[in-house]
C-alpha cells in the first residue's frame, strides 16, 4: 500500500511544480514610447515563457502598458492596460504563472508613457 504525500513549499502552500533550472529575468528602460518591442526572446518549439512576476516603473509622463507575445507577427496581449500615473508603478505577481505560447516572444506596447522601466522574471519549458 502506498502512502500520498503532499509536497509543500515554504509557506505551507501545496507545491504546484516542482523547481526548475530554466529560471532568469528580463529588464529594460525605456526613454520612448514602445510599440511591440521584445523583452523576452521566443525560447524554441515547444518551449514555452511563463512569467511570475513583473516591475513596472513609470517615469514623469502618466500612461498605460499591456504586455503581449509574438511582437514580430500580430501581437497577441497577454496582460491588458495597466495604467500609470506619472512617477506610478506596480509589482505584480502571478500565483498561477502567465504561461505564453510555444515559442513566441514576450514584450510589450505602451501609450504615452515614454519613460519608463520593466523587469519581467519567468521561466521556460
């Protein structure tokens, strides 16, 4: 008879996937307004981008971002208009992973702001 055992992690959570090596992170600054530009390049066929966590830091002009995947075809929007104020800025994590498409990049478009920064954390597989 087997026994079933629960893997938690530090928080007391139950694990949903097991660690992976193919941990990194993306960041940029940007001092233009942005339109389909690549911060992640497409991890191969087969492999996907799963984003965990995102920085976003606005400078002096108020706008909105939204993050999308496969900036050089027709850019699909992955996270839709999140809207900053001048000097704004969030820190968003994804519980569940942000998982993208099979070998497409990960990037982003932004409207009026024109001066600002983000970091992207994510894994592939």
């Amino acid at each position: 008879m087997s026994e079933f055992t629960q893997k938690v992690d530090i928080s007391g959570d139950v694990a949903t996937r097991e660690s992976t090596t193919n941990i990194a992170s993306a960041t940029a600054n940007y001092t233009s307004v942005q339109t389909n530009v690549a911060l992640i390049a497409a991890a191969g066929a087969g492999v996907s981008i799963y984003i965990t966590d995102l920085v976003v830091s606005n400078g002096a002009t108020a706008g909105y971002v939204k993050f999308v995947e496969d900036t050089a075809g027709s850019a699909t929007v992955l996270v839709e208009r999140l809207n900053f104020a001048a000097n704004g800025g969030a820190v968003i994590n994804f519980r569940t992973p942000l998982k993208g498409t099979a070998n497409t990049n990960f990037g982003l478009t932004s409207v009026t702001a024109d001066d600002f920064s983000v970091t992207a954390s994510y894994y592939t597989e």
